[in-house]
C-alpha cells in the first residue's frame, strides 16, 4: 500500500504482522474485494467520529431531561438512537443506573463486547487478560487499579457481555450541577464512567 | 471451546493498567487489520460468531501471546482460507497469483456508513415461549463444547437468578459452526458472588452473563 507508512519499529516481531497485514491487503485489493478507500473510510469513523463524548452525550441528556432518562432505561436503543447513534455493535443496548446502593461495571471476559456506537473502540486494558479474569471475581480490586474505591456496603453489580447485547452505564451525575446545560454536563461525563470503572469529574474539576 | 479466551476468574495476570489520553490504534498495521476484518465480511459472508470462533480457536499459550489485533489479523487469515479466498502462497508472495473466487458483493466507500448505522442484529421473530420467567431460579449447565460457546466456565453448575427475558437471539454455537441460526431464548441470569466464588467472595458482588436458553435448566 503506497500512501501509508507502517511505522512502530520497536519490536521485530510487530515488524513481521506490519509486513504479513500489508500483503494482506495488497493481495485483497489486487483481488477486488476491498477498496482501500473503503478501510480508510472505516479507520477514519472510528478514530474521529464514534467514540466516548457520544455517550457522553446520552448521559448529559438523562441527567438533564427526565422524560429522556425514563425512555433510556425503559429501552435504551432507541432512546440512543434518537441522537442518532446506532449500529454495530451496538444493536441491542442496555443502559444500567447507578445509585447510592448500586454501582454498575461492564466486562467482556470471552472477547472484548463494547458498546461501538456510544464508547467507539475499547481501550486495550478493556481487552487484556487483567481486566477481563478479575472484573467478575474482584471488582474491587480492580476499581482500586483505576483509583477508585466505593463504600463497604455498595452492591456491585458485574456485567459479562457474553451475547450481543451492550450495556452503557449511567453513572450518578454530581451534586452541585443544578441548572447546567447538556453540553456543560457532559464534559464531567468520562468514558470509564460509562464502564464502571470510573467515576464523573465533579464540578471542581472542569477548568 | 474451553480456551484462553475465556478468562473470568483466572489469576496472575497482574493489575489492570490503564493508559493516559490511549490512541484508538497504537500502530498503522493495526488499523489496517481492523479495516480489514470489517470490510471482508461483506465478501467473505461470514457471521460474527465464526469470527469470533476463528481468533479463539489455537492454543492457550499461542492465544495469550498475541495482541488484540494480532488474534484480529489471525482470525482474518484463517477465515480467508477456509473460503479459499485467499492462499498461503500469496500472503508470502504479497501479491494476487491465483484468479479471484467470485464474491457477490464487496464494501464500497459508499456503503459504510450505512453498513456501520444498520449493523447485524441478532435478535429474531419467534413463535416459541419462553421456557424461564424473571425471578426463576436456574442453574447453567455443566457443558464443555469442543467448539464455540458463550457460556464462561466460571458460572457452568452454578444457581443463579434471570434477572430479564431479552428475547429471542441467534444462538452463537450453532451460528459458530455453519450450522444455522437456530435463534433461542436469551436471558440475563445473575449470580450471588458467593455461588460463583465461595466464602471468601465479596459479599455485595453480583455477577451476570447474557445465557441462551440450552445453556440453562431448571434448579
């Protein structure tokens, strides 16, 4: 592929995927079955235009708009859908609320399920084994890796995505927000928030 | 397939690490083999659960010593040549030497954004009833499939609760091997963490996963 420049040169053996991924393509494209317009087209969606601060949007809207926030938790895909946000990966989607009692977090622990429409592509730690083999044994432990940590007699709620429906959590929204725009609430909204492995920033945190 | 990929419960692989203002993709390649697996389902006519399938389906050791995108452009590989789309001879030659099988369709620029915004939902009509109500108390079945599954080996002979009827819902083991949709009940079951884990679990923890209806039976 000329037009594209492979670079990550630290390690030898990542040299071999780039050269075989590469021969790849060159070999799917002299076949006619992909137009390389149509990957750039793919990456270009994924890394500029779907990711958290759509999420971040439904979130803001179910803090401000309680007709909204009825909609979302009696059924969350259209309600999502309504800002236009919909698709793969995101066919059947859940939202979970969080209270005081409650805290909600989402894994995959047989692949890497995630809500594309609302969060994009997940993190790597979303992927790994570390994250994957301890959040359904020892949430805890790993909120504590996020730097996070809940009150003794909080239920923790896990979700293992194990078919295709996708969960989005709604977190809390903070305490001194009161009369604030979408737009201004859904700066505190994070994307770990909408996993549930972090918290929203509070007020004090947006410059 | 008891595997790698299905992790739940496993020990020593250190603490979760997240990444400070993460890039979507950490090297071109592996855009490329993002792009690639999602714009070759469109020829290659393959389901989400053969995919799937297709990454998980090697060794322990081999699954764990590979990045994402690396299972990724594995899966892709071998999904490629089980269709003879593609030959090992011209992946090392990095050119075309065989005449292309005909495809009936491929992605065109044009197409993706309505290829993405449609998706591929899975849930299907169905005349059938539900055999388990919210409240049931269930247990998942012992079962230890040679190929596909999404039933996590953590909660097999394990007593939970459905938590909700989702619907009925393409059923992966059978979708995984070619063999159908054969759509089943899907229900969200929840598990003390106790059950799951024993006495020294946290107490206030509760687990789900998304079952289909085979994968469980009445407790």
């Amino acid at each position: 592929m000329s037009g594209h420049d492979y670079h990550d040169h630290d390690h030898s053996e990542l040299t071999e995927t780039q050269l075989r991924v590469r021969a790849l393509e060159t070999v799917l494209t002299e076949k006619g079955y992909v137009d390389p317009a149509a990957l750039d087209l793919l990456i270009e969606t994924y890394e500029k235009k779907v990711g958290p601060r759509n999420g971040a949007r439904v979130v803001a809207k179910a803090w401000a708009d309680p007709a909204y926030r009825a909609r979302l938790f009696k059924d969350a895909t259209p309600a999502i859908a309504e800002l236009g946000y919909a698709g793969r990966q995101g066919e059947h989607i859940v939202a979970l609320e969080n209270t005081p009692q409650r805290h909600n977090m989402v894994v995959c622990t047989l692949c890497s399920c995630y809500p594309w429409p609302v969060l994009g592509l997940p993190p790597v730690w979303y992927k790994s084994a570390p994250y994957r083999s301890r959040a359904v044994a020892d949430p805890r432990g790993v909120l504590k890796d996020f730097g996070v940590s809940l009150p003794k007699d909080t239920e923790i709620r896990v979700w293992d995505s194990t078919a295709e429906i996708r969960y989005l959590v709604i977190p809390m929204r903070p305490a001194g927000t009161d009369g604030w725009s979408e737009e201004k609430l859904a700066e505190l909204v994070t994307r770990d928030s909408m996993i549930g492995t972090g918290l929203p920033k509070q007020p004090k945190d947006l410059k | 397939m008891n595997g790698a990929q299905d992790m739940g419960g496993l020990h020593g692989f250190g603490p979760v690490e997240p990444e400070q203002n993460e890039p979507v993709f950490h090297a071109d390649w592996e855009k490329r083999a993002f792009a690639l697996t999602l714009a070759m389902g469109t020829p290659g006519g393959w389901n989400i659960d053969m995919a799937r399938s297709a990454r998980e389906n090697r060794p322990p050791g081999e699954y764990l010593s590979m990045s994402y995108y690396q299972l990724w452009f594995a899966g892709l590989e071998t999904l490629l040549k089980e269709r003879d789309l593609v030959n090992d001879d011209e992946i090392v030659a990095g050119h075309s030497l065989h005449p292309p099988k005909p495809v009936k369709r491929t992605l065109s620029p044009g197409d993706v954004a309505q290829v993405l915004y449609r998706g591929g939902p899975t849930e299907r009509a169905t005349n059938t009833q539900a055999r388990f109500k919210v409240g049931d108390t269930v247990r998942a079945k012992n079962i230890n499939p040679l190929t596909h599954t999404r039933l996590p080996r953590y909660v097999r002979g394990h007593e939970g609760t459905i938590e909700r009827v989702i619907g009925c819902h393409v059923f992966p083991d059978s979708n995984a091997r070619g063999a159908g949709e054969n759509p089943q009940w899907l229900y969200t079951v929840r598990f003390d963490g106790r059950e799951l884990w024993g006495e020294g679990a946290d107490p206030t923890l509760k687990v789900s996963v998304d079952a289909w209806e085979p994968y469980l039976e009445r407790a």
